[in-house]
C-alpha cells in the first residue's frame, strides 16, 4: 500500500472532519473553534498532506462536535476550499463546501483602536466580507492578512 492509499487518521464515531484546508492553516482553524488543548477536546491534525487540488492540504477532525454557522463562516474566509463533513457512527452522513457569507458579525475584533466596537460601547463588531479580505462596517478598517487574529 503506497503512503497516499494510507489512512494518516484512523475514522472518528461523531463530529466533524474539515479537509480542503489550505496547506498550514490548521492551526488557525483551531483557533476559529477555541480548542486550545486543553480542554479535554478529541481532536486529530493532518498538516501539509499531498492535494491535488491544494498542492498541500490541512486536515481537522473534531471528535464529538458539529460546528456552528459562525464558525463556518469565519473558517470560510482562511479556508475557502474546506470542505466539511458531518461524521455519526462511523459515517459521513453529511457533506458541504464552506461558502463566503457577504458578512460576519459579533466573531471578529476591529484592530483599529479608535473604531467604535473596541470601545466600551454595546456595538457588536461587523465586517463585510471582500474578496482580498474584510472590511470592517464601522470604521472602514480593512484587513487582508491574519483575519485568524481578529477571532474574539
């Protein structure tokens, strides 16, 4: 059996595996979902494995949760390929490609220190979603880059 006929991960009972991962994301894809390790989660990394779609590709599977629509919008702007699978007794009984809402709400933190939503005001933060990254509502603050960083 050659390395790619393999299974890297043995299958789980329940959860969710997202694949498609853009090659050395996983990390932050952890992130999105708050699992810091050690908070008792299941949870199984594949990091740079061979795609023939991706070149490389991540692979996250969590034991015992399905992700919510928050969470896959956010995961949707890292990982824009994912592809997610719902996992009961052994079996995908589920599977969906993430897609890019045209806005976030209440997930992500403005970097800007002036904008109104990192004040002590009860503004929940909204950012539109661009095609180079997401902008945020209130201030106009674009980011391009470490949108995993803006997690709240």
């Amino acid at each position: 059996m050659s390395d790619d006929e393999q299974l890297r991960v043995s299958k789980i009972p329940r959860g969710t595996v997202i694949d498609h991962i853009t090659g050395g994301e996983a990390m932050h894809v952890l992130s999105i979902l708050g699992i810091e390790g050690g908070d008792g989660d299941t949870v199984s990394i594949v990091m740079n494995a061979p795609s023939d779609r991706l070149g490389t590709k991540d692979i996250v599977k969590v034991e015992d949760r399905e992700l919510s629509q928050a969470e896959l919008d956010v995961l949707s702007l890292i990982a824009p390929a994912a592809t997610i699978n719902i996992i009961r007794d052994f079996e995908v009984v589920e599977k969906d490609r993430v897609s890019r809402p045209e806005e976030v709400a209440g997930v992500l933190s403005c970097p800007n220190r002036n904008c109104i939503t990192t004040g002590n005001e009860p503004v929940e933060s909204r950012f539109d979603v661009l095609a180079e990254g997401v902008r945020c509502a209130y201030c106009g603050t674009i980011v391009r880059d470490d949108i995993a960083d803006l997690i709240d």
